[in-house]
C-alpha cells in the first residue's frame, strides 16, 4: 500500500540529498584543486648535467671567465663576452646543462652541423652562441700523442658511455663543426668519479691519449647515458702546440689547468638551477613541462592550470552526472 509522503518530509530529503551531493562536489573540487597547487608548487627541474672540464669546455671556461668578472657579469674573453652578449648569463650559470633529453644515443643525422656545441639547440638553455666558429675561443694547449687525464662534471651522476672525438687534421676552426670533422679516438664505459655530485669539483676521470695533431681543433665529447634517452654534449678548444694543459683567453692571463679550476673555489653557484637526481627518468616529467609551455598567454603554469583545472572539470561533471543518475526525484515513493 502506498502512503502519502508528507510534503515537509520531502522537501527535508531534498535539502539532505542536494547538501550531501554539495559537500560530494566541494569535495572533489577542494580536491582538484589541492592538486593543481601541490603540482605548481614542485620546483622546476633542471635537466641532468656534464661537459667536459679538463679540457675546458665552451660552457665550463666562459663561466670561470664570467666568475673572474662577477663585479660585471661580463667576460672578459671575447667569445664568451659575444655569447653572453646574446643570450645572457643563465647558461653559464648552467654551465653543466648542455643536453639533449631525446637523443638516445644518437649524433650523425639526429644533431645537425653547426649545432654540436649546444646538443642540437635541444638544451633548456640557449647555448647556440657557444656554435660559433671563431678562433677566440679559451683554449687548453696539448701535445699530440701525449696521454692526458681527461675531466668531465658529474653535476648529476649517471652510468653510461663517453664517446671521444677531435678534429681530423686540416680542420678549420673558423668553419662550423659538422660531424665529419670528427675522428672518434675513444670510447669509455662508466669511468671512475671523484667529487660529489652537485658540487663544482666532482668530475669523472679516465685517460685518454690524445692523437698526433698540429694546430687548433675541438675536442668533442657525447656522454650517452644508460637509463635514459638523456645525451649531453661538450665541445672544448684546444691547440696542439706541445703545451701541457695550460688554458689561455681567460682574464689574467695564461692559466695552468689546476689554476683555471680553482677559480671561483668556494663561491657556490646560487644561480643554477635545482637538481633532481630522478630528471629525464621517466615520461611524466616532460607531460608536465608540456603542459606548463603551451600556456596560450606565455605564461608559466598557465597551461598546467588550464590543463588540471579541464580535468577537474570532467571529474566534476563525471561526479555531477553519477550523483544524479542515481538521485531520485523528489516525487519517487516509497515501497
């Protein structure tokens, strides 16, 4: 039998039911919301990072040339001066960051000539000044055939291979280095590292006896990781003129090598960028990054907000549309 539903008691249930179905909404809104803040809230993550040290790299001798003029923040050597000139400190700040998050190993066809010294103008930084073919560059002076320690960062440590290269004899410094200007002299897996990763002076470290050259040329190196796609890429200017590691274009004068990595000893680099030991470990990192860099305003986040709060969207919808169908209306009876 039927009984009639008193109209107080149904407008009561209502009231119980649309509240139940508020604090449900609020809920998962409160919810979405929490996660777009905690999302926004992690730091930006830098890319892994290492160029050569010993010989200097492009990177590494500009930014000891840049910590020599910290009063200016301009180098003094004219190359690097040119560089930052064009595209500001922050690269040299992030010295160590030459990369590519995607090469996989690859070089020859994948990273274009001209491009080699900054990973194919792939790199979070703008490195594409530090191409420039010019003869001004710091230089490390070597012997030909000598066997040289070789020093490249361990800003973030990684296993994986090394590969070597200088330039074949007749090349022309004042020519952009493409691929087949390159002899590769040397091929090393998981080198020893002395120093702490994070830190300025942490380097790994093997030998490497360098081939009989005359003249200028550029050590190449591409340091291929193991556990990821992540490549970075190094390019150091030398001059095979019988020398014995002495750095020359750095303000004061000539340098010995122990003397170039000294300077700047003590003075933590404040403005690099955060690392993080798990970077370019994984696939969701770089879904994040994309969804922060197609903010259609320019602004960083604002995709990534757009981007959670569309989600939160279809979560409000799907809970909206799941509460209601399973609401009853208000004049359903009773059985």
């Amino acid at each position: 039998m039927n009984i009639p539903r008193s109209p107080v008691l149904v407008r009561a249930r209502s009231r119980v039911r649309h509240s139940v179905r508020a604090r449900r909404l609020a809920s998962l809104a409160g919810a979405t919301g929490i996660a777009a803040a905690a999302v926004l809230a992690v730091p930006g993550t830098a890319a892994a990072h290492g160029v050569a040290m010993v010989p200097g790299s492009r990177t590494y001798l500009c930014y000891k040339d840049l910590l020599a003029n910290s009063s200016t923040q301009m180098p003094t050597n004219p190359a690097c001066r040119a560089a930052v000139q064009e595209a500001g400190t922050t690269p040299l700040y992030n010295w160590f960051a030459v990369l590519d998050s995607n090469a996989g190993g690859r070089g020859d066809g994948y990273v274009e000539d001209g491009t080699l010294c900054s990973a194919g103008d792939r790199s979070p930084y703008d490195f594409a000044p530090y191409n420039a073919a010019r003869t001004d560059w710091p230089v490390t002076h070597l012997t030909g055939g000598a066997t040289i320690e070789m020093n490249y960062s361990n800003w973030a440590h990684h296993p994986g291979k090394f590969k070597v290269y200088v330039t074949k004899e007749g090349f022309d410094p004042e020519q952009p280095l493409g691929w087949s200007d390159l002899e590769n002299v040397q091929t090393v897996q998981d080198p020893p590292q002395e120093g702490g990763p994070g830190s300025e002076a942490g380097h790994y470290y093997w030998d490497l006896r360098l081939p009989e050259r005359t003249g200028r040329h550029i050590l190449f190196v591409q340091w291929i990781r193991s556990d990821s796609q992540e490549n970075f890429f190094s390019c150091s200017d030398v001059v095979f003129d019988g020398g014995n590691g002495e750095v020359t274009g750095l303000t004061g004068g000539e340098r010995s090598g122990a003397a170039v990595t000294a300077l700047g000893a003590g003075k933590e680099n404040t403005k690099a960028d955060a690392v993080h030991e798990d970077h370019g470990d994984g696939d969701a990192t770089p879904d994040i990054e994309n969804a922060a860099s197609e903010s259609p305003t320019g602004s960083p986040g604002v995709g990534l907000v757009s981007a959670l709060a569309g989600a939160g969207a279809v979560v409000l919808a799907g809970g909206t549309v799941l509460h209601l169908r399973h609401r009853r209306p208000d004049n359903a009876t009773d059985r």
